[in-house]
C-alpha cells in the first residue's frame, strides 16, 4: 500500500521566510500484517528566499536592429509597406516636406512618402536609396527627444546611435536628415544623388535616459493563461532500516531547494542600466490551479525578471516493521506558465519629470508545484 501526503507549493500569500505551521495529517495503529512504514505524525514546510536580480534571457524583435538607442519605447522598426504608428519625423522647411528618421544598416537618411518606399542615405560621396531599410519609432511618443547642436563630428550625452558597431548618429541641418560620423568629424547629408559633407552647424537627436523604472497596476489575464506540466521528478530520498524484533518509530526529515523563475516580459520596455522595480502579485500552482500572492513591490533586472529560492520540507515520524527497510521519496512537479497582462509603466527622467505608459506583456514562470511524500512498500532485511 502506497501513502501519499500532499505538499502544496505555496499558499496565496507566500511570502520571504514564512513557514507554515505543522500540521497533524492522520495516525494510524501497527498493522501485524503490513509491511508499511506507518505514518504518525508529520509537518510541512516551504521558505522562499529572493536571490539577487540575474540577467535573464531577453528576446528581442526579430525586426530590431539593436543600437545603444533602442530603450524599450525608442525602436528601429523594420519597413512593412507603410509607416509605422509613431514614427520620428522632422518638418523639413527648406524642401517644405515632412522627412521621417530612416536608416540602412547603419547609415542614416530620410524617407518621405511622395518619393516611394525607400530610405535615401547618404555613402561613399552619392546619395542612395533602397527599399529595405527600418524607420525610428518612439512609440506612445513616451521617449524625451530633442534636437542639440554639436559640429566637427562630435556628438552630445544621449545622442541617438543607429547600431552598435560604429559611431553613427541621427543629425540634421537646415537642408534635412542625414548622420554623424564621428571618424570623419562631419555630418553627411544625402541630396538629389550626391552626398554632402558639414563640418559646422548640425543638430544631433538625443533622448534623454531615465532614472527609474516603475510597473504598478498588474492585471493579469488569468483566463488566457498557458500552463504545462512535466513529468513528476524525485527531489529527495531517504531509507530507514529497523533490524530490531519491534516497530522502531523513526523521524524523517527531506528537505530541499528548488529555484523559481519569474519574468515580466514587456517586450524590452525595461532599460538596460535603469533602476526597475514591480509591484505585483506572483503566480503560482495551488492544487492544479492558479493563485496569486500578496502584492510586493520588487527589484527586478533586465527583460523584468526575479529569481527565487524555495526550500521545501517535510518531516514524517515513521512506525517501521520489524526486519525491514523503508524509503521515502520526495518529489514534485515542474510547471511552466505563460500569462498575458496589462500594466501601466511609469518613468522617472534625469530632470526629474515622470511619464506614464499602459503596456502589455506576458509573464513567464518555471517552479515546482505539488511536491509529494511517498512511502514505498518496506524490503525485508536479513
């Protein structure tokens, strides 16, 4: 006969260093005809401990071209046949146009609707053009940006980058959009098939970088959860061998650590390099369903993740048949949930302004859920 006694993961309201109280769960009389450990008593235990913010794995669009400037809000966007929703542009008054921030590779341009679906960009002393290119979006236009004059290639704190590989900056002057070449000390500006070189009189796009994050008012949208379960995996053993003529009563202890992982992924919303924190309830698996924790406000790392560490334990007093060897087994079940949410951001800049952005996202979850003590039936000993 096999017994199994129930370890939940976490209540509702788990918290760092709470542990549950013990529990009497059944007592039963020897069985002269059994060869079964008897449980008399036991107590449960689960103690969660935060570790330090870890970097934790972050995928990117596959549409981005990473540079220093891509901050969540400020994105290089992919051209998909028409312009994206909150596209940077300029007003170019000496062409009496509106010109939008463009670029190929790492070179910055301008792309203007009356001249079709490309991005002119200015290399190697011509004007070119081409239909792959990515436009700069400041999405929910949430990002501080502004205009600053620098000259002879030199560039002020914050200035927008187009890729990670070479100093390129998105500038302009009075003619229209062009970038900043810190090795030739110029600005470039691409115009009607040539490209022109200023050492003097260009303007740099900056955004100016935040101090703070803040993700308050979580909503998770618990209905549209994904949840899969693995197959059950031992997570402590122990044997106990009574050589005597009598039921020997034997106290077990098992006990171990499991490490859970929590990411709010908010599609890089969270700035590398920027204080983040949350407040929100965490997930967990309560008998087969979803239940959320007590709202904490919480440090968190990039891609908005937290990582922590469960110690769970379970401490049985055994009734061991006479010339035998009993074992029991610990074990639980890893599970992976993905629910969607909704948020709202806030974020705090160096000259002290805040700004507010709903967002959504998904948070992600691995721990170990249903964790089990069994007993399995007793060997006989010589």
């Amino acid at each position: 006969m096999m017994l199994l006694l129930v370890l939940l993961l976490s209540s509702a309201q788990d918290t760092v260093g709470i542990q549950s109280p013990n529990e009497k769960v059944f007592s039963l009389s020897p069985d002269a005809a059994g060869a079964t450990a008897l449980i008399s008593n036991q107590s449960i235990s689960t103690t969660r401990r935060l570790l330090p913010p870890a970097k934790f794995p972050q995928k990117n669009p596959a549409d981005l071209k990473l540079s220093t400037s891509d901050t969540g809000s400020l994105q290089w966007e992919s051209w998909q046949g028409s312009l994206p929703e909150d596209a940077v542009y300029i007003f170019n008054d000496y062409a009496t146009r509106i010109d939008y921030v463009c670029k190929v590779k790492c070179r910055s341009g301008f792309y203007n609707d009356y001249m079709g679906p490309y991005c002119h960009y200015p290399d190697d002393g011509l004007e070119y053009r081409s239909s792959r290119f990515q436009i700069l979006v400041n999405k929910k236009n949430f990002e501080d940006l502004e205009w600053k004059t620098d000259s002879y290639g030199s560039v002020p704190r914050n200035s927008v980058d187009t890729c990670l590989s070479e100093k390129i900056y998105v500038a302009k002057n009075k003619y229209g959009l062009g970038m900043v070449y810190q090795k030739d000390e110029c600005f470039y500006l691409p115009w009607e098939g040539s490209e022109y070189w200023y050492k003097t009189t260009y303007e740099v796009l900056t955004s100016m970088k935040g101090k703070s994050t803040e993700i308050k008012n979580v909503k998770y949208e618990k209905d549209h959860a994904k949840i899969s379960k693995d197959s059950p995996k031992v997570l402590k053993s122990s044997e106990v061998t009574n050589r005597n003529d009598e039921t020997l009563k034997k106290t077990v202890t098992l006990s171990q650590t499991t490490t859970e992982q929590n990411q709010w992924d908010t599609s890089s919303s969270i700035t590398l390099g920027v204080k983040t924190s949350i407040t929100v309830g965490i997930p967990s698996i309560v008998q087969g369903s979803i239940e959320f924790s007590v709202e904490e406000t919480k440090t968190v790392s990039k891609g908005g993740s937290l990582t922590e560490e469960n110690t769970h334990t379970i401490t049985l007093e055994l009734n061991v048949p006479p010339k035998h060897m009993c074992r029991v087994v610990m074990y639980g079940y890893r599970y992976k949930m993905d629910i969607p949410f909704t948020a709202s951001l806030y974020r705090t800049y160096e000259d002290g302004q805040t700004r507010s952005l709903d967002i959504n996202g998904i948070y992600r979850g691995v721990q170990t859920g249903e964790v089990k003590a069994e007993v399995e039936p007793c060997i006989p000993i010589n």
